[in-house]
C-alpha cells in the first residue's frame, strides 16, 4: 500500500465515532470484509510511535485480540495480508504477536489447517519460518517441518541490519538526543538494530553515567513536545534513572527547568523507598498526569 493509501485509511480511522470504545471497534471492525481488514492491519504497522492516536490504539488493541477471540478471522486475516501486502517488513508484523498467538491460544484447532495451506503456499511457510517455540512447546515440530527458517533468517538480517549504525560512544548528547527521538519515533515495522544500540547504550549510561543520562533526558527536551513521544521518556529514561544516588541532581534540575518539572508527573515512583518517594511527592506534587 502507498503513502496515498495509507492516508486515507489514517483518514478513516481518526473520523470513525465507532472506534470510540473496545467495544464500538470490535462491532465496527467485525464487520469489514478480511480484504479492508487487511488494508487497515497494514496501515497500523507503518504508523509511527508518536502518531498512535486513542483511537489508532483502539484498532491496535482489537487486532491483538482477535487471535484469541476469533482464530478463524485471524488466520484469515494472515493469509490476506501475505497475498496483497507487497512490502516484506509489514508483514514480518504478522509474527509480532499475532501469529503466535494464535497458535498459543488455540493451536490444536488451526495447527492441520495452518499444514494444509502451508503446502501449496510459500509465503505463510515464510512467515512460519519466523515464529519461535521454546523447548517444550506444543506444534513446535510441526510449525519446524512446514516453515521456510532460511528465507525468514535472510530477509529479517536485512530488515534489522542498520544503513548507518550508531556509534553511540563518540557522538555528542545533542547528537544523542536527535538519535533518542529518531529511534524512539519509528514503528515496530522500522525499528532495526539501532533501536537496540541506543536501548543498551541508555542502560550503560543509567549504570555507569547518571549524570549524563540526565544531561540526554534535558536535551531531548529541548527539541521534542509530542506528548506521545514525552511519556515514553518520562516512563522509560527519567524513571529508570531516579535513585538516592541521583535525586539532588533532580531537585536542582527540576527547580529550573519547568519543562523537566513537568515531566516528572509522567513518573511512576509507588515502589520507591520511603525516602526518595518523600522527595518526589515533594517535586511532583499535584502534577501527576
């Protein structure tokens, strides 16, 4: 699907009132046909962390229920998205998630089904190529003797391997933030093995480089403002980085930068020690969001 298309299935799904609630979407979703399902499936895939709507969510959230709701649909589903989805990276979404729920929640009724249409079809037996069974799980050798492994491993080194991967260790904390909100931003579709570079090299700092890690945190701040994009960094770098050890920094940045004041309410601290939950409640106060 094109950028048009995808636009005006975007279009769609922001103006539809029936996608007000999980229950008006699975009413409204349930009654298109696999064909626009599938289209609306793809579109999702491609859209942009700091683009997922409330309403965008509520689709999200009805495909990853229908493979435990209605197996049949599902695996319908699947098989429409790998007959007209022409891009390889949108499809690979199908086993994120989906496919193997499918198989977790109802694998002994779609296990002789899957094997039927998997002999005459190379492009499910590609997609069976990219779900993992641990040791002892159930269909594990029946998925293994009908899935195209080879193919799978081939195209997903090429969908994960970066054009240009970061060095994080020698780029600069403005050059850093630009990278958070780049990586950060992408699509599950789009994340590639930089996501992942820039996810350890934040563990890294956290453990070994507090003080930079909140020096990154006040960067990004300077240059992003989706409130999308702004609580995953409250959620995910400032809460993980608030301790003993880095509350005082906190404090002093807190009490000149309204911005990095605000974004503490964005901060979950329930299990914090009694201490450092007294100097929060202190900061936060009433803005929690």
């Amino acid at each position: 699907m094109g950028s048009t298309e995808d636009a005006e299935m975007l279009a769609l799904i922001a103006a539809a009132p029936e996608l007000a609630t999980p229950d008006d979407t699975e009413i409204f979703l349930d009654a298109m046909s696999i064909s626009e399902l599938a289209s609306m499936w793809g579109t999702l895939q491609r859209l942009s962390r700091r683009d997922k709507t409330a309403v965008a969510w509520s689709a999200f959230l009805y495909f990853d229920h229908l493979p435990h709701k209605q197996p049949d649909r599902a695996f319908e589903l699947a098989l429409e998205v790998l007959r007209s989805e022409p891009d390889k990276p949108t499809a690979m979404q199908l086993n994120d998630k989906f496919m193997l729920s499918l198989l977790y929640a109802h694998g002994a009724a779609v296990i002789e089904r899957i094997e039927s249409e998997a002999k005459q079809n190379a492009p499910l037996r590609w997609l069976l190529g990219g779900i993992y069974f641990g040791a002892d799980e159930p269909f594990k050798r029946r998925i293994e003797a009908i899935a195209d492994s080879k193919g799978w491993r081939a195209d997903d080194l090429a969908r994960r391997t970066p054009k240009r991967p970061l060095q994080c260790e020698a780029m600069s904390v403005p050059e850093l933030a630009r990278a958070w909100v780049e990586q950060y931003s992408k699509s599950d579709r789009d994340r590639d093995d930089n996501f992942f570079a820039m996810m350890d090299y934040e563990r890294d700092l956290r453990e070994e480089y507090p003080d930079k890690a909140i020096d990154l945190i006040v960067e990004i701040l300077k240059i992003e403002t989706n409130p999308v994009m702004l609580s995953l960094l409250a959620a995910g770098p400032l809460e993980d980085v608030i301790s003993m050890e880095t509350i005082d920094r906190i404090e002093r940045e807190a009490s000149v930068n309204k911005r990095f004041h605000d974004l503490l309410g964005g901060v979950w601290y329930y299990r914090a020690p009694d201490e450092l939950k007294v100097r929060l409640d202190a900061l936060v106060g009433q803005n929690r969001w």
